[in-house]
C-alpha cells in the first residue's frame, strides 16, 4: 500500500506532466515560428554571399563587418563606413518622431472617444479601425495623389493663387512624416483609449476640486493615469515605424531611404544576404535594447500603478 | 426669518439644474433657495434622484445652475470654475488619487495653490496628525483599508482650508461600526477646524444625529429646513414624515380647526386632538400620524383597537404590529426591561393609547 504522502507525490507529479502537455502545442509553435527563422538568419549572417542572391555555405564575417565597414574595392582594405549607420540614426530619428506625432494626435482623440458615452464610443473606434480594412500600399499612394505637385493640396492652392509654384512635398521627410503619422495612428490611439476608458473620472473632478487648473489636471493626473496606455501605445508605433517599409519606400523615394528598405535592398538587387541577415539581427538587437530602458524608466516614473 | 448675508457661508437663490435638451429635458433641481450659516453642519438628505448631490455639484462647480444664484459669502460664485472656488469635496468614493502616496493626495491642493514646499509638508503633517495617519503617510492610497482612506479623503479635502467643505454620502461605502466612529469623528473635525459642512445623505439616522440643520429633499425641491428636533417632530408634509424614522398614518375626518389644532375623528371613532402643520389648512379628510414611540399599547381599551400581527424584537426595543380594525396597519415600539418580554403574543386582541400631543394633520 503506497502511503498518503506517495500518493500526493504522484498526483502532483501527474499534474506536472498535464501542465506540460497541454502548453506543448504553444511552445512547439513559439521554437517553430519565432526561434527557428530566427535561428537561419543568425546563421545566414555568417556565410558568404552567392553569386545571383542566396548564400555559400562557406564561413565569413563579411556580412558583419559590412554593417560598420566597407571594403575597398581596389586594395580590399577595410575603411570605417557609416553609410549604414546613418541610416540606422535617422531611421531611429523618424521613427522617434513618429511616436511623437501619433501621441500628439492621438491623446486628443482617445481622450474624446473616451469622454463620450458609452453606446457612441463604439462607433469612433469603429471609425478609427476603418484604415485597417484597406491595404497599406493603397492608403500609401492616396496619400501620394494627396501631396504630389499635381496632388489635391497643390492644385487647390494654385487655383486659389496662393502659390504660383507647386510645392515639392513628395520625397521629402515631411513626405514620410505625413505617411508614417497617418499609418501608425490607430496604434496609438487603441491603446491610448484602453488605459483612458479606465480612468475614474472623478479623479479629474478631485483635480479641479483641489484647485488645479485643466493644464495641472493633465499633467498631473490624466498623463499619469493613463501611462500604461503611453508606454504601450509608443512601443506599438515606435518599432514597426523602425522597419518600415512601404511608406518610405512609396513618399520617401529612394534617398531617403529608411532600415526596412536598406535591408530590402540587400536581399533584392544588392544580392547580400548576409549583410542583410546581420543588419536584420542589428535591428533587433537595438529594439530589445532601446525597449529596455523604455520600459524599465517608464516602470520607474509610473510606480505600482497600472 | 430674515437673515444677514454676511453671516451665511452658501446662499442658494431660486437654483434650477435642467438635464438634457429638448422633450427629454429632466429638471434635477426645481427652483431651490437655502440659505446655510457659517460654521454649520448642514445635511442635505433626501433618497436616491432627489437632487441632492446635484444641488452639491453646483456648490462644488462641477456642473452650473440652468438659472438662479449661489453665493458663498455674499460672493457670486456659479459663473467659476471649481479650482477658482474656495470650496473642498469628499466624494463619495473619495476619489483618492491611485498614482501618488497619502501624503501626496493630502499635499495636493496646496501644491496646486502655489504654496511654499515648506508649508506644504507642515500643513500635510498637521493634516496627517488631525485625522491619526501619521504613521502611513507614504503607503499609496491602495495599500490602506477603507476606512483610512477616508481619513485621507478627509484630510485631502481639508488641507487648503476651504470656507465650506463638501461631503457627498461620504460614509456609505463604510461597515456600521465603522460608519459610527466615523460620524463622532466628523464632528469633532467639524467643532475643531471650524469650516462649514455640508454633507449629502440618504441615510436618515446619520442626518439626524450629526446635523445642526437638514434639508429635506424629495424630486428636485426642498421640503423642510429645520433642525434634526424639527424634522422628527414638527415634519412639514407626509413625505418627511414618512422618509425620516417610522410613522404611522391614519385616515381621519377633520373638524374644528383653529389656533393650529384641530379634532380629529379616527376611523375608530374616537376623536382625538392634533396639531396642524405650518400653514396647511385640512379640508374634511387628513391624514394623521402618530410616531411608533408616542403610542401605547393596552390589553384594555384604547383610542384605537385591533389585534397584534407581528412582534419584532430590536434589543432596546420591541416593534409591535397591530392591524387596526379599520384595516390600517399601526406599529407601536415599546421599551425593553431585561425581567420580562413585551407582554403581549401574537393574535391578542390589543388597545392602542394615544398619548397627548402625539398626533400631527399632515399634507400629503
């Protein structure tokens, strides 16, 4: 006869077994789907190049030092190069700003959907999912017909005599700016609405109450409350806003050419797939970093709440 | 009574609060004046949708009046915003601010009033010393019970010394022992600092044992304003009667008014003396009420008779329910002795007694 204590062993053992069983099928897709691509990349990193795309297998640093580096092509000496850095910092840069012009157009407007009542806010976030029905790419060239020299905004104001030149707007960074602000909006605004749904609003009440004036109220009881939903929001704009692809692409031309299309670039015409594997893992590297200290700084400042 | 603006904390004057537009327009508050005295604990009482805690919110300038005027000391204030107004809440669910500690709620105001660090944090600490919080002062509002946060409601409220100080149902979400203590600790809060309170409730007992005055509220308008005593004795209309402690009420046919009485016929009919309410002139037909405690019950003959239906045992006293032979229901409360139970069993045919005095013509 197995003792009472054998017995609970058991049980408890069985129950360990049940647990991983049934989480099988997640993390068997996790090493699938996430670990496994992202393993080939890693090694993709480090062969060499083939002549028409694709890769030898032959060991090679070349794809890394490619990042920072560039290889003279006379003497074959190598020469620090920040051709690719540069391309890193400003798409840093954009994708900054990006976050930041998503967050002053969509504090405002999650603010309104969540003052609404109830049954019409249903309806503003209908309306603000609207974009996702329609494909990027389209979305992208009905903003090009909007500012482009014979797009809607010139015409009118040739028309009205403002101008009597069309205004350069496409290939520009304002260009991308438009395009980036208009593309990744909903992604602030969702989570911005989440978090401010929340709010008590007799917090704001109390605010008012103990004298402080609609700027205090904001600053000192709103932005505070609704940080999770900050924090969130940036992080959903900031990182896909970094590899972007489409949006520079299409209103940004070719000079002014962000990571998602430098890396694009290697794995079409370029013809470098390790290069463009290890400025893919670059990449990630500064999203895990950069999101690190974002959370960490923002858990900081925001405290127990959440 | 005429009184001196000057000596009135909150003067409301002929104040309508209309909700909505249109044919679905509410009229939350219905041309209401009060006039509330410095240093007075004021109760607004009435149930739930009387307009009670609108009537605050226009005080506090959440919302502003559809019409009429709100003074606070002799000063115009319904066109300000509520951080212009020299006037403190403690909400209902005291509203304590989740992302800052107790000492940061209590300090709030008076960082917002541009007042010196150093005051700031003498003020919190005399705060937190007034309402015994010292020893929490830096726990976030989260980590105390109920009943602390309330203290720091209180002391939050309390901090900017205003010149009045609002207190919506501020006691409800709290358990009955705690909702005592509470209640002695208001007053004394009230006799110490000096501020004028106006409190919101629905609860009648509290009104009555912590007001210096209530208002009595009932579909946007005040019934009566008088003291507690007032109220419970000398009620203006049957719903006052009805909504502060129990009443009976019975059916009667008038005669004989004058000098503020009149004889009234019961349905028994016995005729008894009653006093008329303030200006209600009775036709034939009236209603009576007689308190539960201003009645006594025989196993003789009374003004009224009937047979007892129910015996509620309350530990100070027992609630008799007789059921008259008139049909009315009539309950009478007796005082508790420890030796013996209340005399009576159910089915026993009893007399009702009313004492002298004890019946009051209401409007219904």
């Amino acid at each position: 006869m197995a003792s009472a204590e054998e017995v609970a062993e058991q049980a408890e053992r069985r129950e360990i077994r049940g647990r991983w069983l049934l989480s099988a099928p997640a993390l068997i897709i996790i090493l699938l789907a996430a670990t496994g691509p992202l393993l080939i990349v890693v090694i993709y990193s480090f062969l060499t190049p083939g002549p028409y795309g694709d890769v030898v297998w032959k060991f090679s640093t070349d794809g890394w030092l490619s990042v920072v580096m560039q290889r003279d092509i006379f003497d074959d000496t190598l020469a620090f190069a920040d051709a690719h850095l540069s391309i890193f910092w400003r798409s840093a840069k954009l994708s900054f700003l990006t976050t930041i012009f998503t967050l002053l157009f969509g504090f405002p407007t999650a603010y309104f959907i969540a003052t609404r009542p109830a049954r019409q806010r249903d309806i503003w976030l209908f309306l603000i999912t609207i974009p996702f029905w329609t494909n990027l790419l389209i979305r992208t060239f009905a903003i090009q017909e909007v500012i482009r020299n014979e797009g809607i905004v010139n015409t009118v104001l040739i028309k009205l005599g403002i101008i009597s030149q069309p205004i350069q707007m496409m290939f520009t960074d304002f260009a991308l700016m438009v395009g980036m602000t208009y593309v990744y909006l909903p992604l602030m605004v969702l989570p911005l609405y989440a978090s401010m749904e929340k709010i008590d609003f007799r917090l704001v009440e109390a605010g008012y109450d103990l004298y402080a004036n609609r700027f205090q109220v904001l600053r000192r009881v709103i932005i505070p409350l609704v940080k999770p939903g900050i924090v969130a929001g940036s992080i959903l704009v900031f990182i896909p806003a970094l590899g972007a692809y489409v949006t520079p692409r299409v209103l940004g031309g070719t000079k002014n050419m962000m990571l998602g299309n430098l890396i694009e670039l290697q794995f079409g015409q370029g013809r470098n797939w390790p290069l463009g594997s290890a400025l893919s893992i670059s990449l990630m590297a500064i999203v895990m970093v950069a999101l690190l200290f974002y959370v960490r700084s923002a858990g900081r400042q925001g405290g127990t709440h959440g | 009574m005429p009184e001196q603006p000057g000596r009135n904390a909150i003067e409301v004057r002929g104040v309508r609060k209309v909700f909505g537009i249109g044919e679905s327009q509410v009229a939350a508050l219905d041309t209401v004046s009060v006039s509330i005295r410095e240093n007075e604990f004021f109760t607004l009482l009435g149930p739930s949708g009387c307009g009670k805690t609108t009537l605050l919110r226009l005080i506090a300038g959440f919302d502003f009046p559809s019409a009429g005027e709100i003074l606070l000391h002799g000063q115009d204030i319904a066109p300000l915003p509520p951080f212009k107004r020299p006037v403190n809440t403690v909400f209902q669910n005291y509203a304590l601010f989740p992302h800052m500690t107790v000492a940061e709620n209590i300090g709030f105001g008076l960082e917002m009033l541009g007042k010196p660090k150093t005051e700031v944090k003498a003020r919190v600490a005399e705060m937190l010393k007034l309402v015994k919080m010292e020893a929490l002062s830096n726990r976030r509002t989260s980590q105390i019970s109920g009943g602390q946060q309330q203290r720091v409601a209180l002391a939050r409220a309390l901090a900017p010394q205003p010149k009045v100080l609002l207190l919506d149902e501020p006691l409800s979400a709290l358990d009955f022992k705690l909702r005592k203590e509470m209640q002695i600790e208001l007053k004394r809060l009230q006799h110490e600092t000096g501020i004028t309170f106006i409190f919101v409730t629905h609860d009648q007992e509290e009104a009555l044992t912590m007001s210096d005055r209530i208002a009595v509220m009932s579909s946007g308008k005040i019934l009566q304003i008088g003291t507690p005593w007032d109220i419970y004795d000398k009620p203006a209309e049957r719903f006052v009667a009805d909504f502060i402690g129990e009443t009976n009420f019975l059916t009667a046919a008038i005669s004989g008014m004058g000098n503020g009485k009149a004889r009234a016929t019961l349905k028994s009919g016995v005729t008894i003396d009653a006093t008329v309410a303030e200006g209600f002139q009775p036709k034939d037909n009236a209603t009576v009420v007689v308190r539960p405690e201003h009645a006594k019950l025989t196993s003789g003959k009374g003004d009224l008779s009937g047979t007892v239906e129910n015996i509620v045992y309350f530990g100070t006293d027992t609630h008799i329910h007789v059921r008259l032979d008139s049909s009315e229901a009539f309950t009478v409360r007796q005082q508790n002795t420890r030796s013996a139970g209340c005399g009576f069993e159910l089915g026993d045919r009893v007399g009702i007694s009313i004492g002298n005095d004890a019946a009051q013509i209401l409007r219904d």
